[in-house]
C-alpha cells in the first residue's frame, strides 16, 4: 500500500452532517445535508458509494476502483471519525450527486466461435 499524504494525492472525508470534503491535489467541498445514496466518480474511473450513516459518520464505499484508487480506511463511530478515501496523484476532476443512477457493467471474454457453413 502506498503511504500517501493530502499534498501527494487526494483525500475524500466528510466534514458535520452536511459536507464532502475533497482535499490535496483536488480541493472541493459537496454539500451533501443527510444523504443515504449518494455516488461519487473520479477521472481515473472510481465511483463510490456515499452514505451518511445513521450512526453519524461518513461511509465511502469502493462500487469500482480505478487506477489511482489506494484505499478507503474506516472510520470510528466511537472515536467519531469518518471514512477516509485516498488516490494517488492525478485525478484531474470528481463529481458527486445524490440522484446519480450507477451500474457497472463488466466485459467478458468469451473465446470465439467457429462459424460452419
């Protein structure tokens, strides 16, 4: 795993009931008052699922990983703590909406057919 700082990649955390915070390479704030199913996605292909949990912290979870995708740590209920969401250097955009309908669609390889005449 990489060990990776906000000034060498980017962080996604959620701030009080009602913000996403982008932070490092990327700075941007999403409001987000109670959202329950919101996505996030990234340039490098990332989406993520966002919650904010009745427990009251901010839950990220990986729908697909991209290719600056490093990890997610959890946060803490007892400790009061969000989740954390980090990327190495390079994404060039995020969007977030709470409406944002997502299905990941996987190609698979099917050898080819022969074709009798």
């Amino acid at each position: 795993m990489s060990d990776i700082t906000v000034s060498s990649g980017t962080v996604v955390t959620g701030a009080s009931d009602d913000l996403i915070e982008i932070g490092g390479e990327l700075e941007e704030e999403f409001n987000a008052y109670d959202c329950n199913d919101g996505t996030m996605a990234f340039s490098d292909g990332t989406l993520l699922r966002v919650d904010y949990s009745k427990d009251g912290i901010w839950k990220f979870n990986p729908i697909y990983k991209g290719s600056l995708f490093v990890r997610v740590i959890q946060g803490s209920i007892s400790e009061d703590t969000n989740d954390e969401a980090y990327f190495d250097s390079g994404l060039k955009w995020c969007a977030f909406s709470t409406e944002m309908q997502v299905e990941v669609n996987t190609i698979k390889k099917n050898p080819l057919q022969r074709v009798q005449k």
